[in-house]
C-alpha cells in the first residue's frame, strides 16, 4: 500500500520549506531481479508518462526494479536532505530553481559527462551548476491572453496600458512567477535587459506598483487562467506555458505571448544523489531520460520541449515548443540566476505582498 504523494509544485519552492520524507511508490517488473532503485519522479503527467513508458523497458534492459517517489523540488530535496546520511535514492528529480540548493547541501554530485552519453547533446543552456544537475523538460513562461478577443503583446510595457484596467490576471506573490514579474517590472524601468535586471530589482517596484490599477485578481490556481479564456480578463501572468498550452491544443481561446523583452524558462531536471545505491544503473537511467527517442516522447505528450538536440518535431508539436536553438534566441529565452535570487526571495515576497495588499 502507499501513501498519497505529497505535491508541492515549483511554483511554491521559494517560498514554502518542509521536511517531508516521501514514501516511495513501489513499480515492479515481472521479469527484474534483485537490484532495486530509487528514483524521484515529479507528481504530473509527466511523471505518469515515465513510470508508464520509459521505467518498464530500462527494468527489463537492465534486470532490475526501479521503485519511484512522486513529488515536486521542494518535497524531493527534503527527502534527500532527510536520507543524508544513510542515501536511499540514486537519481532525484528537481527543478533548475533547486539545483544550487541541493549541490550547496552536499545532496548531489556532479555528473560525468564520460559516463553518460547523452550529454553531450545537451544544449549548455540545460546544464547547472558546473554540470550537477541536467534539465530535461522545458517550459516557458510568458503572458497568456484569449486569441480570439486580443492580439499578442509586443511588449510588457503594454500591460500597464489604462485600457486593461482591472483586466489582467496577476499570478500570486507565492509562486516563483512572481519573481520573473519584478524581473520584467525591473527591465522596463530601468532599460536594462533582463539578464542585468534581475540584479537590478529595486529599480522594479515602484514601475511594479503602477501595474496595480490594472489588476482584477490575483490568481494562486492554474485552473483560474480560464477566466481569459470566458472572457472575465483580457490576460494573465506571468505563466508557464505548461498550464496554458495544453489547453491551447484542446481549441480553448487560451494562448501565449512572449513579447520582445524575453521569455523565461522553467525547467525540469535530474540529479545524481550523493552517495547513492547503484551508480551504474543512476547513470544509465539519466542517460535514458536524455534519450531523444524518450525526450521527443515526453515532448509531443507534455508540450515541453527537449534539452538535446537534432530532434525533429510535426508542426503540431513544433509550434508550442521553446526549440531548436534558433527558436530559443528568437524568444530571447531567459533562465534567471537562482542562485542570486533564493536568498533575497523571502524579502522580495514580503514587499510585494506590501505593493498588491497595501
């Protein structure tokens, strides 16, 4: 029997903390034998799809069990931080945002790039940290608007136009993507861009409480970007394109824009845990993940895009993902610097809780 997984997804990361040993979800294979692996997994459809098509099939390569945890960044560092001293998993995933915590900790280690073919097509985009940690799914992050009553936004500037008073939906403080906010609040006061914004956020705030009028409600929930898409508000934000797109797909009036400032990234990755069991099978098993057979797989089910390259993708699925490369600069895709930002992120959240609630 086993206990509901704990979700915590990464939009809480930076401001939740929790010291939750999660409790593994046991997927055996028939055939395997006496070598058994843990392994986390996050608690989405994606997760699904890799206990369902990808886990069967390296059990059976490799004759072993692999054994799975389901949880998000947050939960998954605390069950590392919590086996420390006694590791129990090999491979743990989490977000790009967790990987400096993690490596900082001690709970994971650097992966050899000679003992895992695969990352060699890894765009150097996707590798954190000096290489401790991998991406493997890719999310963007922009604005969403209804395509049948609006047009795309060229700039972020045009949010704060009096036209869309109290139209726009505000993605809560709590999530990570209201960082990412401050960060384009920062750039359009300031004229730098986002990459030198991001340290340059007290220019941010007072360009961030003009947004204020404009603003009809703070959204905590994926399911409330609905209301652009009834028509309730002309557009939301900032939001990671795997909440909107697969409604996109569906035919929902739902659609992203990223305008010419940049988008963002929001990245799924995989560690190799510190001292954990079975190397070799850890090894092999991120190498599988970075299979591009499995990277295009996961990609066409979940509409985020692979790390590797030289995948060819149908129109269908090409058009909603951040891919290949020359897409990714035309975006002007942007991942912030983490390792900055965690630290200042518990004052950042209290004045912008000041600047909305105030």
């Amino acid at each position: 029997m086993t206990n509901k997984p704990i979700i915590m997804k990464r939009r809480s990361f930076l401001t939740v903390t929790a010291g939750v040993l999660a409790t593994p979800y046991f997927y055996t294979a028939a055939s395997a034998q006496d070598r058994t692996m843990y392994v986390g997994v996050y608690n989405s459809a994606q997760g699904g799809l890799i206990k369902k098509e990808v886990i069967p099939a390296f059990e059976k390569e490799y004759k072993c069990r692999v054994l799975t945890t389901e949880g998000a960044t947050l939960a998954n560092i605390a069950t590392l931080r919590a086996t420390r001293d006694n590791p129990q998993y090999s491979v743990m995933s989490m977000d790009d945002v967790g990987v400096p915590q993690a490596k900082e900790e001690g709970l994971i280690e650097q992966l050899p790039m000679d003992e895992i073919p695969n990352l060699k097509n890894v765009y150097s985009r996707y590798l954190f940290e000096d290489n401790f940690g991998v991406g493997f799914a890719i999310s963007i992050a922009g604005l969403f608007y209804n395509p049948q009553t609006g047009k795309p936004f060229e700039s972020y500037e045009q949010m704060f136009d009096k036209k869309y008073a109290r139209r726009m939906l505000l993605n809560t403080p709590k999530n990570t993507q209201s960082v990412l906010m401050l960060m384009v609040a920062a750039a359009l006061a300031s004229g730098k861009p986002l990459k030198e914004a991001q340290y340059d956020t007290d220019a941010g705030w007072a360009k961030l409480a003009e947004l204020k009028p404009n603003v009809l409600s703070i959204y905590d929930a994926e399911a409330q970007t609905m209301m652009v898409a009834q028509g309730q508000a002309d557009f939301g934000g900032i939001e990671y394109s795997k909440a909107v797109y697969p409604h996109t797909r569906k035919g929902v009036p739902l659609d992203m824009t990223f305008p010419k400032e940049g988008a963002f990234t929001g990245i799924n990755s995989i560690a190799l845990v510190k001292g954990g069991p079975h190397r070799d099978l850890a090894l092999a098993y991120i190498n599988r993940l970075l299979d591009p057979g499995v990277q295009k797989m996961l990609a066409e089910a979940t509409l985020s895009a692979p790390s590797v390259n030289g995948i060819e993708f149908g129109e269908d699925t090409a058009k909603f993902l951040a891919y290949p490369e020359q897409k990714m600069e035309s975006l002007n895709l942007f991942t912030p610097d983490w390792k900055y930002i965690i630290p200042r992120r518990a004052e950042w959240l209290e004045k912008y809780n000041q600047t909305f609630n105030g």
